[in-house]
C-alpha cells in the first residue's frame, strides 16, 4: 500500500505540473493574441492619421492651422502618448516625448527609422511604432509615431480572469479521475499484498476475499482457485517430507546423499553418531573435513565418478576429528539425478554384536545346562548338609568333651556346605529365566518394604536405621521384585560393612531426569583398588561371598535404563546411590525389553 501511495502522489505532481505547463501555454497563446490585436488596432489607426493628415495638409494654409489640426487628430485617434514627431523637410513642427527605451531614441536621433506602409512591433522593447511621409505644396510632410504596446504580462490579471475557470474546472476533473482510480485499486492491491505476504508465510490457506463485481472479481476468483490446488499440493509436500525424514531417522544405517560436487545434501542421525559429529547443525562442514583428511575415502568417490559402475563398495578405516578411527563398510550408489547415496556399516558394532550373540548363546547353554543339573546339585547337597547337622548334634551329646579341633572341623564343614548352597542359588536365580512384570512403582513404598524386612537383622546388630524419604518423589517403572531385591542387596552390604552400633541411613531425591535413593553407611569404607572391580562378576572380599550379589544388582540396573554409583572413604564409610529413571512412559517398552534380554 505504501508503494501505491507513492506512486499516487508522484501520480498528483505529474498532474500539477500538467496544468501548470498548460496554464503557461494559454497565457502565451492569450498574449501572441494581444499582440496581434494591438497591432491590428494600431495600423487601423495609422491609416486613419495618414487620410485625416493628408485631408489637413491639403486644406491647411499655413504650419499653425497644421499643427493645431494634428493635435486634434492625435486625440482623436488615442495616439497621444509615447512619442509624435511632425516634420517638414528637416524642420519639426510638433514633437511629444516621454520616456522611452534609449534604443528608440537613438534610432530618432540618427533618423534611421524609415517610412513603411504599416505600423510595426518591436518584440524586444514591446513598442509599437510607424513612420511615414506625405507630399504637401512641393514640400515632404514626416510622421513618426512610437507607443508602447501595453500588452499584458505573462500572469496578468486579465488572464487570469480568462483562464482561472478553466484551470479550476481541469483540476476539479483530474482530481476527481485520480480518487476515481485510487479508489477503484486500492481494495485489489490490498487484497494482493495480503496474499504475498500470506504466501510468503507458507500458507496457502489463505483466500482473498473480494466482494466486489469489477474486472478483478474473475481473476482473484481463479487465484483463490489456484491457492486450493497449491495448498493440496504443499501438504502432499510437507507429508512426503516428514515420511522420508521419519524412514532416514528409523533407518538404523548411515546414510548421506552428497550432490555432484560431492557436497552434503541430505543426512540421517545414525549418520552423525557414527562419524562422531558434535550436531548435526554442522553436519555439512564436519563431513566435508573428513573428505579432505581421509584421501582414500575422497578417490573412492572419484573413482566411482569416473568409472561406467552404478555402486561401488569397500572397507575403509576412517580417521574422525578428535584422533577417532571408525572402521566402516562403504557403499557408493550412483543416483539418475546426478549425486550419490552413501551408506556406512560401522564394522566395530557388527563385530560387538556378533560377539555378543555368540556370549548370549553361550550364556543360553549354560542356562540350560544349569537348569537340568541344578537339580543334581541341590538334592545331593541338602543331604550332606543334614547329615552333617546330625553327625554334629549326635557327636556333641555323646561326647561333651569333644576335641575342640573335630568341633571346628565339623562347624566348617556345616559353613562350606551353606556357603555352597548360597552360590547355587544366587548362579541359578542368575541363569534362570523369570517373567517380566512391570509395573508402576513408588520408590518411598519400596524403601519401607526392605525397611520391614531387615527391621529385626538391624536390631539383633544394634544397628540405627535413619530415613530420609522425599514425599513428592515421581514414580518409576520396573519389576518390583527385581528393584526389592536390588535395594535389599545393597542395604544389607552396608549392615556387613558396619559394626556393632553403627548408622546406615536412607535417602530418596530426585533432579528433573532421575530418581535417586542413596544408603549411607558409616563402616570401614572400600579401597581404591578394590572399588575399581566391586561390580565385577564373581570379585568378592567376604570368606563366604560368590561375587555375584553386586553385578547382578548392576545388570539390573542398567536394565532398568538406571545406574548404580558409589563413593567412599576409608574409615569413614560408603554411599551407594540407586539411579532410576523418571517414569517417562515412553521408557516402559524399552525397560521391558532390556529386561527380558537380562534374563534370556
């Protein structure tokens, strides 16, 4: 709108100075009139005094009766100012004066204005003059006569009045033909700068709404029509977008679409995560440094540049900003439109898997194989077990004063055997596969369950048991008996850790991401060099321990999409801190499945 304004008013000027150049025109055209009016009036009149002197000169007898006669004439005729000269022979018999240009009177002086038969007009000085001769009694009668023209000025006032209607009614005309047509396109370059800027936005839902019946109503009728078809196309657009966006973030290859000039084009997140890249918001320039470092990969793609083969493939060692190796699997497609498709194998993660998968089948064998012998085991040992509680009960009724040496024979034997039965158990819950129950849970309510269960083991160890519970804990999602077992594992590893009289208090918090319960203790702290190993499989300190309580609390975690850590001093005690995730619901199918991985 602005710029239709601008090109009103230049529209407004354009027109004033129209008139103007007219007005100046007309008042040329009036004064060329004047002229020759004033002109014609004033060969009129010279002709008039040449008769009505020639009629004197004839009947007058003397220069007097001449001269008074010629006086009278000259009133007659209007001609009495601007300058007169009569003359007979060289001899001036009436002369009248007044100021006149020095041109003139010079001419006067050195007599060079000659006869002629009319009046002329000099356009320089604007004066009208006549000079002419007449014979009287043998002798030359000279007239010269001289008068301003009084013609009107460029802007007079009798032009003004001539031409003032005509200009007023010009103007009122135009004034009135230039609101006629700001009016009639105003509303359409409205209409039209809202639909720019609407589709310059990206909405091609806008439709211009024009109520008008004009010469625009059929043509913004037909945008409004091709706005639809241009909005139907860009949501098949936009939809074809978000589902090759949606398939490249769900393809689990690294993909890069480079154009001709080996310029990044298009990418997926797989992508950035195998090369390493910081954010993908510098994709681009990071993969156009690691062409420039890595010359094998850069003549790979000349050489399928410049080969007739429509893919090629190769293994390559890439080196990553940051001193980063990635060993790759590396296909090359040629694409019709000219570019390529680049897709990645990261050759180190096949390996882990496939390594992984033979770990799983081995740990499925032994699974099974624990399973069937489990029960071998069980049987015979129970019976050694309480045959060796018997033979001790029988020996010291018998004998009271057994050999104290064959009493701590037999007590160790008792200890091993439990110690024995301890370690298969902890092995086969360990191997065996269990049923996933997830489930919503209140961390607060776990706590106060393992709470009643070590309750009395806290009392009979003169134990101070401390809470510190945070009611407005968020819940988490898990297998009850799986996070119980956890807590319960850890709680009573401190009480190990502690001696008589000592503290193990409990703490629950949680941050925006993660839900936190710490269990403190006050014992004798863990080494430095015993830490690094402590969720080591089958690491154990304890005489009795299997070293499997601590790892399997890990893997379940872990599991759990949740972390165990700890941190300690010697002499002055431990804290581990159980880390679990927010319970985001979008968590709940991948917990279940890493717990069902845990568990074969």
């Amino acid at each position: 709108m602005a710029y239709f304004i601008k090109r009103f008013w230049v529209l407004v000027l354009l027109t004033v100075l129209l008139l103007v150049i007219s007005a100046i025109f007309f008042n040329l055209t009036y004064r060329n009139m004047q002229k020759e009016m004033r002109l014609a009036q004033f060969n009129s009149q010279i002709i008039l005094l040449k008769n009505s002197l020639q009629y004197v000169a004839d009947s007058s007898t003397d220069r007097q009766t001449l001269k008074s006669r010629f006086a009278q004439i000259l009133n007659d005729l209007h001609l009495t100012s601007g300058i007169v000269i009569l003359k007979v022979q060289d001899q001036i018999i009436f002369k009248r004066v007044q100021n006149l240009p020095e041109s003139i009177l010079y001419r006067l002086k050195t007599d060079s204005i000659h006869a002629s038969s009319t009046g002329k007009l000099d356009e320089k000085s604007d004066i009208l003059w006549a000079a002419f001769e007449l014979p009287i009694s043998r002798q030359t009668l000279r007239v010269v006569i001289i008068q301003p023209a009084r013609l009107p000025g460029l802007f007079s006032t009798q032009a003004l009045k001539l031409f003032a209607p005509i200009l007023i009614n010009l103007t009122v005309l135009l004034g009135l033909m230039l609101f006629i047509v700001y009016y009639s396109f105003k509303k359409p370059i409205a209409s039209v700068r809202n639909l720019a800027e609407r589709l310059n936005a990206g909405d091609f839902k806008y439709r211009i709404d024009y109520d008008r019946k004009d010469e625009f109503t059929d043509t913004f009728m037909r945008l409004n029509q091709s706005l639809e078809r241009m909005g139907m196309i860009s949501e098949s657009y936009q939809k074809s977008v978000k589902n090759i966006e949606d398939m490249l973030e769900a393809l689990e290859e690294s993909l890069v679409i480079l154009d001709p000039d080996f310029k990044v084009a298009t990418f997926n997140p797989a992508a950035v995560r195998l090369l390493h890249c910081p954010s993908p918001h510098i994709f681009k320039e990071f993969f156009e440094n690691i062409l420039a470092e890595n010359m094998e990969f850069r003549q790979l793609l000349l050489r399928c540049k410049a080969l007739p083969e429509k893919s090629l493939s190769k293994q390559l060692l890439i080196w990553l900003p940051g001193n980063i190796e990635a060993n790759v699997d590396i296909t090359i497609q040629k694409l019709p439109e000219g570019g390529y498709l680049l897709l990645f194998k990261d050759l180190t993660r096949l390996r882990e898997l496939e390594s992984n998968l033979l770990r799983s089948m081995k740990y499925g064998l032994i699974a099974n194989l624990v399973s069937s012998v489990s029960h071998e085991i069980r049987n015979p040992l129970s019976a050694v077990g309480i045959h060796a509680e018997i033979l001790s009960n029988r020996l010291q009724k018998e004998y009271p004063d057994l050999d104290p040496k064959l009493k701590k024979s037999l007590n160790l034997i008792q200890n091993e055997i439990k110690r024995i039965h301890r370690i298969h158990t902890q092995f086969f819950n360990l191997a065996r596969k269990r049923e996933i129950k997830l489930t919503t849970l209140k961390p607060n309510a776990l706590v106060e369950d393992v709470m009643r269960l070590v309750q009395h083991l806290a009392l009979e160890q003169q134990i101070k048991l401390n809470l510190d519970l945070d009611d407005s804990l968020d819940f988490i999602y898990g297998d009850a008996d799986q996070v119980q077992q956890v807590l319960l594992n850890i709680v009573l590893n401190a009480f190990q850790a502690v001696e008589k009289g000592g503290e193990v208090s409990i703490k629950t918090a949680q941050d925006r991401q993660n839900i936190y319960i710490h269990v403190k203790d006050n014992g004798r702290g863990i080494a430095p060099e015993i830490g690094e190993r402590i969720f080591d499989l089958y690491f154990t300190t304890k005489e009795d321990g299997g070293g499997i309580g601590l790892a399997l609390c890990k893997k379940i975690m872990k599991a759990h999409e949740g972390d165990i850590t700890y941190r300690s001093k010697v002499g002055m005690g431990s804290i581990f801190t159980i880390i679990f995730p927010r319970g985001y619901r979008e968590r709940q199918e991948q917990i279940k499945t890493r717990l069902q991985q845990l568990h074969g």
